[in-house]
C-alpha cells in the first residue's frame, strides 16, 4: 500500500539504519572521598566517649567488601545506668532553658551536618550498603531538614498545642534501625530535643558509625553534657534502655517483632511508647493511571534502598487488562537498573546491610518460586564477589495466600498480584496484618478520595511515591506518629 | 491510501507532570566521566542538526555553516572528531546546502510547512515539502497544525501528517510538535502517538524513517528534558507494539555539552542503546556544537580553551 510520490532525491538518507552496536557504557564513577574511621568506638555518655564498664565490642562491618571498619563499644547494664543519669541529670536544665536557645542548638547540629554531609554521606554508604546516590540525596538532605525544622518548633510549643502548656516527658529512650542511620537518629532525637527532652539513642548494631560521628558534632557544637548520650550494641542492650526506671518514653523504629516485646516492656511500667514497625504496603495501579510514571512509582516503592524500608511498597496489585503491560515495562525498567558498588555515584542498588538479611530475602525468594510464583530477575551482570548482594526481583502469579504476599521480606522482591475492580483492590490492600502505607496511581480524582478514606494505612501515596509526614501506621505497623506538628506529640507531657 | 486510520479515540496515554519531572531530573544525576564522557562528546557531536533559522540567513552563512559541519574540529589536536548529521535549513536554500555539502556524509534538512507556524493552507505547506524534497533535501521538518490539535480537531492533524509523509518520498521526515504551545504533558503524548500513527498511515516505516521533534526554536519553552522524555515513552510504547523504532529530536535551548549529556543519558536509559545513534537521535541546535568540542579539547587537554579558539558556523 506504499504510494509514496516517486521523486528523485539524493540517495545517503534513504537507507533504513542498521541496530548499532554501539553500546555506550558509564565509566566507574567513585565517590572519592576518603573517611577517617578510628579503629575503636567508645560510648557517648555525658557529652565524651568512654570506654563500656561492660568491656565488650563488636566490629561493624562494609557491607559491599565485608570489611572490618571498627570496633564498636556495646554497651552493657551499667552502661545504660550511666547514661540514663547523665541524661536524667542534664534533663531539668535543659528544659529551663530558654526555648530559642534549645532552638539554636539544633541550627547548629543542623548546620554541621550539611557542612559535612559529604563525609557523612560517604560513612553511611560504607556502613549501610546504600547506594552513595541516595546517602548524598535522600538521607542527608532530610536528616538535616528535620532539625530545622523541629529547631523552630523549639519556641513555639505553645501554639502547637494550644492552651495546653506542653511539659517535656523527661529522659526519652530511642531505639534505631539499620535502614536509615543518620536519618532516623534525626528523626528521634530532633522533637525531642525541641520538647526540652534528653535522649538515649541506641543506633543499630550493623550501621552504627554515622550515630557516632553525630556525637563528635554534638561535641563540636558544645551541646550541654548528657542531653544526649549515644550507645552501641544489640538488642539486650535497647532492653536494657527500655526497662530502665528513669526512661520515661520510649521511641522505636524496627521490626513488629521486638516492637510487640517492647510494647510489653513499656505497658508494665506505664511507659509512653510509639513504635513504627513493618508494612506489607500495597502499591495500587488503575488501568487508567500514567503506566510509566507508576512504574518508576513501583521501582522506586521497592527497589529504593534494597527495599529494605519498612514503607516499601512490596506488594503490586494491578488491574488485570493492564498487568501484561506493565509487567513488560518493569522487565524493561530493569535493563536500566544499575547494580553494584555503593560508592559508585551511577549505582540504583547497593548492597543489603547484613549477611542475616541475606539469608532471610533468599529465603523468600526460594519460598516464592517454591510456591508456585513466576520470578523475574533483573538481568545485572555479574555482582560483585565480596560483600552481601541480591539481584533485584519481582513475583508475578502470586496469590494472597502466598508467604511472599503476606510477610515483611526487607529486601528487593515484589510481588505482584491482579484485581478487576476498585472493591476488590481495597480488600487485598486491606489483607494483612500491616497498615503502614498504601500507593494508589489513578488518573481520576474521585478514585483517590474514595480509596484513601477506605485503605488501612498511616501513609498513603497518590501518584507518587515519598515518605511523607506525619509517618506512621496502623495494625501491627505500630502506633505514634513522626515528623511535623504530630511529632511533637509523643514527646510532650499535656 | 489509507489517510485517517488514526483513530482520535484510541487509547489515550495520560502522564504525571509530578513523576514525570521526577524522573527526568533523575536523569541528570548520572556521573558521566572519561571514556564514557569523551564518547557520549563525540556521539553528540555526530547527532547534531546543526541549524540555522534566521530571516537574514544568506547563502555565505549557509556554506560555513556546511564547512563546520563537515568538519567541525579545526584545531591542531587528534580528536578524531565527527561530521555532524545534516544542516538545517529553509526551503530557499537547500541548493544552496547541497551543494555545499556534495561528497558529505552530512545530511541536507529543510523545514517546511509553513514553518514556524503552520498557518497556512495545506496545499501551500504540501507544496513547501515537495519543493524542498525536489531540491534536493535529504530529510523534511514538519510543524503540526497545532491550531487544529488544540481546538480538537485531532483527525485534521493526524491527516495532514499522513499528506506531509506522502509529500516527503524517500525522504526522512521530522514531525515538529512544538511541545512549548501544547503546554501539557497529556498533550504532549497525545500529540505524539497521533503524530506516529499518522505517519505510519502513510505506508510503512522502517526504523529512523520518521522521526517526532519537539520544537521549532521560535517558541520557548523549547525541548525540556521532561517533555523529551513523554516522546521517548511514546516512542517506547510504539516500539514495544510493533517492533519499529521512531527516532527523537529534542530541539530549542539545548546549548551546553553538559544537557546534550543528560539528554543521552535519558535516551540509553529510556529506549536502550538501539537508539545511540544519528539514525535513531538528533539534536536541534547551533551554539550546542562549539560546547561539544570544547570539552573533548579539555578532555584530551586538562583545560578549557578560549571560545574564540572554535570557529563560527
């Protein structure tokens, strides 16, 4: 049926291209920053770092080599005794301090986190196995937003609960995760402070170094002696600070299954607690939603970070007259994914943090295929020989009866699943034990409205993807909300 | 002939402004260093439509034009520097580029159409086309009759796009969107599938053979990454289903070696490398090419250069 007009014309554009074989490849692109890292870490108790009373130390480790980077103090009972009473005894001081004064020396810690974020950035991708992309651009951007922003709360409780006269909660015993170090030590330690609370923070026992380096800012900016102390170690050693007497409110940030342990803790003493747990977040996709947009929304849900976020949108429920569709486009999406060295500036996804979270995603992904699901791996070459590294996956033909389906899994793995109408979306959404966040990418308005009101989640995206605030969630993703005038709440007496 | 096949109410493709933005302002984070950053200069260099479009163009700025662009690189050192892929011109002096540019490997582009505005009749911009092909222009740069487009009468756009391929023959046709007037992304992507669909209603495309552009040059905005990145998912989404691949030109406003960068970036990670190449990519500019080789000189040097040290077009 061609009918083209037959005209004589030069013959050099004619020709129809040939596939090149040109294939353009990005350079290694290293972060070159070299970071001082001491052998050996002491405690932060009363503004110095100490040796532990308890004598011990564990050795944190790279990730993405499995090199040794230091030994770190962990920290035993009499450790956090210590610290509680160096913490207890800065408390009242601080909290007659005059507001804007509090307020300053959160500018400052601020300020010297952006001043050296890149080191910072540099340390927590060593540390963490994140890609130094996300340290650089996420991480210490929010880290340093949030003690701003709470910095300008510090005067202002009055107004944000008005006529209540807002009194601090006293010592605040704050237990970190591994997922975002820094981040989340700002998180915690940022209302409290501003509240006129001191602090006990035990940052995560596998990326422990960024914690520390804050409190060599807290020395620089000569924060008072005790409003915050900083001790390593594991588990027992976040009991210990739990069942402490003089730990008036405890904030953590975890697993559903140490907060549930701390839930008990806290109830029998009448402790204030706030927990942010798990998720299994569903991430909702409309046949009439912009497809491209929401699958970089899907990529970016579960793949940010390893996946190893507790919002992390690990389940994909997708209309079915789509699903081919947009399955072909995450395949293809995954061409372009880059896996590898966390210090490469060009790198999507680092390493997972610990050799057990290794295990436990490949569990998964062995518990998916065993199942019956289909697995699609992203076609990364060769990954490197050291260090703990998954390929990132997706599941497609999963079933909501599947373990992969129902259980938190941390790690890069998707699954996904189809629905044909909104009532049906809602109700694997609403099917399972977590509420923490929910996606839903439509282009219609309504569609939004309706399903937010009806969606069991803390966090709800619409067309996007971020970790907003207020953050926290529902069921058995915990309790208590963080960031924004919400988060002034947990650490206020009324 | 089949003119109208274009079906106004086929699937239509919405696109987020939020994540779109997003993911276009991903795309300049790459690092893109050494060997990696020396070939994506030459690449680029090779991709250039280098263009001139001015009231006053006049027949001597027309020949260095084509003397830059068959070598661009004039300098002492071994760059192993690139032709560009065509001149751009207007329809009054294509003889004068092809003849300038005979035994080249450069292309001879014209714009046509009634360019920049389109406001015309369609004899008159069928007639501007079939002059310019007679001339001798290798390729032809369509602008759409965004008038038409905005007031909905999507039927009349696509026809006449189907028309302006028949007008072309042989030679390769650039459909010119001017994304800046359409303003939305929805728009934008509208505009891009029924620009394809109606070209691929003229008869058959092999790969390179139609092309979608963003801008004229005329109208700012010009090309954002953003709105090139809408096209390349389209051009995504035809590929996916029918195996044929439709090449890209953002144009207007991309001056540094640094965006022509991003641009490419966007490109492998959009569509793959298939499509790092002239026949599959171009860009839309003048001042752009001088940029290019003046970071390949501090690439193979250590440091910049004077502007002056690169001739003019």
């Amino acid at each position: 049926m061609n009918t083209r007009i037959e005209i004589d014309a030069p013959q050099d554009s004619g020709e129809s291209p040939e596939t090149t074989d040109y294939n353009w490849e990005y350079s290694p692109a290293p972060e070159r920053m070299q970071v001082d890292i001491k052998d050996r870490y002491g405690l932060f108790i009363n503004g110095s770092f100490r040796s532990p009373v308890s004598k011990k130390y564990f050795k944190t480790v790279n990730p993405a080599t499995e090199e040794v980077l230091a030994e770190v103090a962990q920290a035993g009972a009499k450790d956090v005794d210590k610290a509680v009473e160096a913490a207890r005894a800065a408390q009242p001081k601080w909290a007659r301090l005059k507001p804007t004064e509090r307020a300053k020396y959160l500018f400052r810690i601020a300020r010297r986190i952006q001043e050296r974020s890149r080191e910072l950035a540099v340390l927590e991708t060593m540390d963490s196995g994140k890609p130094i992309k996300e340290s650089r651009d996420v991480d210490l951007n929010i880290t340093a937003q949030y003690l701003f922003y709470y910095a300008g709360w510090a005067d202002k409780l009055d107004y944000a609960f008005a006529g209540a006269r807002p009194k601090p909660v006293g010592v605040c015993g704050q237990i970190i995760p591994w997922n975002f170090p820094l981040m989340m030590a700002a998180w915690k330690i940022g209302p409290a402070l501003a509240c006129g609370n001191t602090c006990v923070l035990k940052p995560a026992e596998t990326s422990p170094l960024t914690a520390l380096r804050l409190a060599e800012i807290l020395q620089e900016v000569d924060l008072p002696p005790g409003v915050v102390n900083i001790l390593t170690g594991a588990g027992a050693t976040g009991q210990a600070i739990a069942e402490h007497p003089n730990v008036k409110k405890v904030a953590f940030t975890g697993s559903t299954q140490v907060g549930k342990i701390l839930a008990k803790v806290c109830a029998k003493k009448g402790k204030h607690l706030t927990l942010e747990l798990g998720g299994k977040s569903p991430n909702i996709i409309f046949e009439d939603a912009s497809l491209d947009q929401a699958v970089e929304g899907i990529v970016s849900g579960i793949y940010f970070n390893q996946g190893q976020v507790c919002c992390a949108g690990s389940r994909l429920l997708v209309q079915e007259s789509i699903h081919d569709e947009v399955v072909k486009k995450l395949a293809h999406r995954f061409e372009s994914l880059r896996v590898g060295d966390p210090l490469d500036k060009n790198t999507d996804v680092g390493a997972i943090n610990s050799p057990e979270q290794l295990k436990k995603i490949e569990h998964y992904i062995n518990v998916g295929a065993a199942e019956g699901a289909d697995m699609h791996s992203c076609p990364v070459g060769d990954l490197p020989p050291k260090g703990y590294w998954c390929r990132p996956c997706f599941f497609t033909d999963v079933q909501p009866s599947h373990q992969i389906a129902r259980d938190e899994i941390f790690g890069p793995v998707l699954a996904v699943m189809t629905f044909r109408t909104p009532k049906e979306a809602l109700e694997l959404a609403n099917n399972t034990p977590y509420g923490l966040s929910a996606g839903v990418w439509t282009d219609k308005g309504a569609r939004i409205f309706e399903l937010a009101k009806k969606l069991d989640a803390g966090v709800i995206w619409c067309n996007l993807f971020d970790a907003f605030s207020p953050f926290g969630g529902f069921k058995e993703s915990g309790f208590g909300r963080e960031g924004g005038r919400h988060g002034l709440r947990p650490y206020v007496a009324l | 002939m089949a003119i109208g096949r274009y079906n106004v109410r086929m699937d239509r493709r919405t696109t987020d402004a939020v994540m779109i933005e997003q993911r276009a302002q991903a795309m300049t984070r790459r690092s893109i260093k050494t060997e990696a950053k020396q070939a994506a200069l030459r690449l680029a260099i090779a991709m250039v439509d280098l263009t001139t479009l001015e009231g006053k163009d006049s027949p001597q700025k027309i020949k260095s034009l084509c003397r830059k662009a068959i070598s661009p690189y004039e300098g002492s050192l071994d760059l192993d520097v690139p032709s560009v892929a065509a001149v751009c011109v207007y329809p009054s002096l294509v003889p004068v580029a092809i003849e300038a540019l005979a035994n080249s490997t450069v292309c001879v582009a014209s714009v046509a159409t009634g360019f920049p505005s389109g406001q015309y009749p369609l004899d008159i911009r069928l007639a501007d086309v079939q002059q310019a092909v007679l001339d001798g222009a290798d390729e032809i740069d369509m602008v759409i009759n965004r008038g038409a487009f905005l007031s909905g009468k999507h039927e009349q756009v696509a026809t006449e796009i189907t028309q302006t391929r028949l007008a072309c023959g042989p030679a390769r046709l650039k459909i010119i969107l001017e994304t800046g007037e359409l303003e939305t992304y929805d728009n934008i992507r509208h505009a891009s599938d029924l620009a394809i669909a109606a070209a691929a209603d003229a008869g058959s495309i092999e790969n390179g053979d139609v092309f979608i552009k963003t801008s004229t040059g005329k109208v700012s905005p010009g090309a954002t990454m953003a709105s090139t990145l809408v096209m390349l998912e389209a051009i995504r989404d035809h590929y996916h289903a029918t195996g044929v691949r439709i090449g890209m030109k953002p144009a207007g406003g991309i001056r540094s070696a640094k965006t022509a960068i991003h641009y490419l970036v966007m490109l492998k990670e959009t569509l793959g490398d298939a499509w790092l190449t002239p026949e599959l990519f171009r860009f839309g500019a003048s001042t752009l090419l001088n940029d290019l080789l003046r970071q390949l000189v501090k690439q193979a040097t250590g440091h910049y250069t004077a502007g002056w040290d690169f001739s003019i077009a």
